[in-house]
C-alpha cells in the first residue's frame, strides 16, 4: 500500500488542520444561503429560496450531476469522457423504452444505465484498446447516439399512437418519498418571511417532499463515490491510472481493466441520468431532451476540480439557475444581479489586497456595469434568462479556473511498457 501512495502526486506538508477544507465548503454554502436569503427580503423574490424552487432545482442538478460524477470516474483514470451527452441520449432512450414496455421503472433505470455503460464501453475500446484520441471518440460517440435513437424511435414507435419518430409513450414514473408531518409543521414558518428562519423552512420542506426515489439515489451516489475513488485501495489504484500510469504498471496495477472499469462506470451515470431525464423529469423519451447537460455536467466536474463534493455544488448552482429561469422568467434572475455585483465588489476588494490591480479594476467595472443594468431595469429579456444556467457556466469556469488541477495523466494516449 506505501508503494502505490508513491504513484500519486507528492503531497506538500499540511500547514492547516485536518478537516479544514470542509469547514470551509460549509462555510462557503452557509454565506450563499444567507445571502439568497437576504436577497429574498431586499427584492421581495419569494420564489428565491421557496420549496417550489428547491425541488425545481434538484430536479434540473440530478441528471447534471450524475454526468458530472460520470466523468469524473472517467477523468480520474486518464480519459477525457466528451462523450457523455451521447452516453445520456442511450440512458434517455433504452430507459424509457423498457420502463414503457415492462410498465415499470426500475427495469428502465436498469436498461438506461446498461445503455450508458453500452456508450463507456465503445469509447473505452476506442481510447484505451485502439488509442484514438479522446475528443474524436467522444463526439463521435454524441453523434452516434443522435443517429442510432432517431433510428430505433422510427422502428418501434412508428404504428403506436402517441408516439413517433421524436418522442415514445408514456413511462411509468419512480416512487417519489414524503415525511409524513414535518412539512405541514413547517408551511407557516415558511410563510411568515422572516429573515433566514422561512428560508430555512422552506429548504427543508423542498428536500421532504416529492421527492423520487431516483433523486435519492443519485444525491447517495455522490458520497459514495467519494468513499469509493477516495478511501479504498481499488480507488486508489485508479487515480493513480489517471495520474501516472507508468508508476502504477510498474507496481503491478492492471492499468488497461482498470481504465475500462473505470469509463464502463462513468457511461453508466451518465445513462442513469439520462433515465432521470425520461422518466422523473417527463416520464417520456423525446429527441433532444438532453439539451446540453452533458456538457454542463463535464463543466461541473471541472468547476468542483475533479472533486464529487466541489461538482455537486456546481451542479446545484446550474440547476439553481435553470429552475429560477423556469419558475420565475427574466424578474428572478434579474435580483442576482444585485448579488453578482456584490460578489465581484468583495473581489475586487481582495484581489487589492493581493496586489493584483488590473483584475481589481475589471471585477470594479463588471459591478458597476451590473449595478446599473439591476436598477435601470425590472426584468431580463425572456432569452437572455432562458441561457442564463449557460452563462453561469462559462462564468464559474472563468472564475475558478486559476485554481483546478486536472489529474496529471488525463487525456494522453498510453501503451504498456514491452519487456
């Protein structure tokens, strides 16, 4: 065990206390809370931080989020893992097919992660066996998935009313879990608007109620995930593949199983979100409803550094986004402009400290500019909210990324040494 700790990345000595980086997540989302919280009472946007709004937000970062930790199990083995849209397209399409043929739901989450795993499985052959560069694989892959359902939708769904060429039959949908008496105990607070108290209230209330069995499922997967990649011997054997492959097959790590476990494992989250998508999400199969969260998810894996605790927030964050564009249009996104501008005023501030004064002066500017677009209007145009979980994207990306470190390995074509 000591000489495959050799493999990984030295670590520096620790110069804070052990269990310090999560006091300092658990700060960092008690400050977001409070602050939504506050933004509620000065702009007078219930639906901020309203139960209707958390279930939303699950709702949108479930099938985020299992893309996420798909590609991180992937790109912690070294391969980069482009092909997780077309991986959620198979999930999409084989879930929903065999939870409508079989009228149950746990035969189509069944089918839609082996279909994911069907999409790891070819770009583990294509990238790890054949060594094709990793980018072309995986939107090869997208492509393929786009083709090959529209194909199979045209086969079986043609003669069936209701159904056709874009979309199947209706699917049976999960379970969903209720406490049977906190909510309704909670529903005055959460009505009374108090300051952080009815947020509170309603945090609670969004997590208790409605919720599918698959949601729990998934929000399970991400500690588990991290116990797995993090605290086992297995684990650690496929970091150290995606770190420095050459270190691990000199110590006898089966560098090539473990890269195709590793991929097989990743198209099957990214299928199991694909499930969520037919069945939890709209309990049918329609051609294009992916749209991009595949993509969204790989950009929430980077944005938590390869970490299943940093994607989870990034999920939750673009999932924030697209439910307040849904639930409240252009009037709910428009109040967290106040909060961007606040935020990039606390940059500017810290980067002056830090003595760098160009990008102080450019974090000045954006929250002058944002303070004038918040109160010189009422509301964002309908197209700009509706692209807002994007713009988020490529917001967050740009902010953090001076401090992600991608696994060393990641994205190199690589043979066994011949003897």
């Amino acid at each position: 065990m000591s000489q495959e700790l050799n493999v990984m990345e030295p670590v520096t000595q620790r110069s804070r206390p052990r269990g310090w980086a999560r006091w300092r997540v658990l700060t960092l989302l008690m400050a977001v809370f409070v602050s939504l919280a506050g933004l509620r009472v000065i702009t007078g946007q219930d639906m901020l931080t309203d139960a209707g709004t958390v279930r939303t937000t699950l709702t949108f970062a479930v099938p985020i989020g299992l893309a996420a930790l798909g590609g991180l199990w992937a790109e912690r083995a070294g391969i980069i893992n482009i092909g997780l849209e077309g991986m959620m397209i198979f999930g999409t399409w084989f879930g929903a097919y065999f939870a409508w043929s079989f009228n149950d739901p746990w035969i189509g989450l069944l089918a839609g992660t082996l279909g994911g795993m069907l999409g790891g499985l070819i770009h583990a052959v294509a990238t790890v066996t054949f060594a094709v560069d990793h980018i072309v694989s995986g939107v090869a892959i997208n492509i393929l998935a786009l083709g090959a359902m529209r194909y199979l939708s045209i086969l079986v769904y043609s003669d069936i009313p209701g159904a056709g060429a874009a979309q199947s039959p209706s699917a049976p949908s999960f379970p969903t879990l209720n406490l049977p008496w906190l909510p309704e105990a909670l529903a005055p607070v959460a009505q009374s608007g108090i300051f952080l108290v009815s947020d509170l209230a309603a945090l609670v209330i969004g997590l208790t109620t409605r919720m599918s069995a698959l949601t729990l499922i998934a929000i399970l997967l991400v500690p588990i995930s991290y116990l797995v990649l993090w605290k086992t011997t297995f684990g650690l054997r496929l970091r150290s593949v995606g770190e420095n492959p050459d270190a691990a097959e000199s110590l006898g790590v089966p560098v090539y199983t473990l890269k195709y476990v590793a991929v097989v494992i990743s198209g099957g989250l990214a299928g199991m979100g694909g499930v969520f998508l037919a069945i939890v999400a709209s309990q049918i199969y329609q051609e294009g409803q992916t749209g991009g969260r595949g993509d969204i998810g790989l950009a929430a894996m980077i944005f938590g550094n390869w970490r299943p605790g940093g994607l989870a927030m990034g999920a939750t964050l673009f999932g924030y986004t697209d439910a307040l564009q849904l639930r409240g249009g252009g009037a709910a996104i428009h109040a967290l402009l106040l909060l961007l501008a606040v935020v990039l005023l606390v940059v500017a501030v810290w980067q002056v400290r830090k003595d760098r004064k160009g990008i102080a002066v450019a974090g000045f500017l954006a929250a002058i500019v944002l303070l004038f677009w918040y109160f010189s209007t009422d509301s964002l145009p309908r197209e700009l909210a509706t692209y807002s979980p994007h713009i988020a994207t490529l917001l967050v990306l740009s902010l953090a990324s001076q401090r992600l470190r991608a696994p060393a390995g990641i994205g190199k074509q690589w043979r066994a040494s011949r003897s």
